[in-house]
C-alpha cells in the first residue's frame, strides 16, 4: 500500500463526506483528491469509531456486490 498522502483537513472532511455517501465510488474520490481506494479505508479507519468503520464496510461491500462500479 502507498504511504497516505499528508492532506489538509477540509480534504480529509471531504473524503470522509464522499465515503459515507452512497452516491460516490471509490474512483470519484480518486479522481478529486488523488487518493486510493486503500488510502481511504485506512483514512476512514483512522478517523471513525471502530464501530462506525466496521458498519461502513459492512454498507459498502453490500453495494460491491450489488453493483460492480461501486466502492
């Protein structure tokens, strides 16, 4: 995994903002601020509470599976 890049807090705000949304893609969030989608898990992982992280990941492997071009 690439080392995560040193971002501005409104940056990290927006990331978390778009992860949580269910209308962004991994690939959106990449496109606007450069980052992976393994960046952002370990971002999201690091700014929620276990618990919220661990249903995130529940919600997002849920539309995976769903859709191909999602998250």
């Amino acid at each position: 995994m690439s080392k995560m890049p040193d971002l501005p807090p409104d940056h990290i705000s927006g990331i978390i903002e778009m992860a949580l949304s269910d209308h962004a893609s991994f690939a959106d969030i990449q496109r606007e601020y450069g980052v992976s989608d393994k960046q952002v898990k370990t971002l999201m992982r690091e700014n929620l509470k276990a618990g919220s992280y661990k249903a995130w990941r529940k919600r997002v492997r849920a539309f995976g599976d769903r859709r191909a071009v999602y998250k």
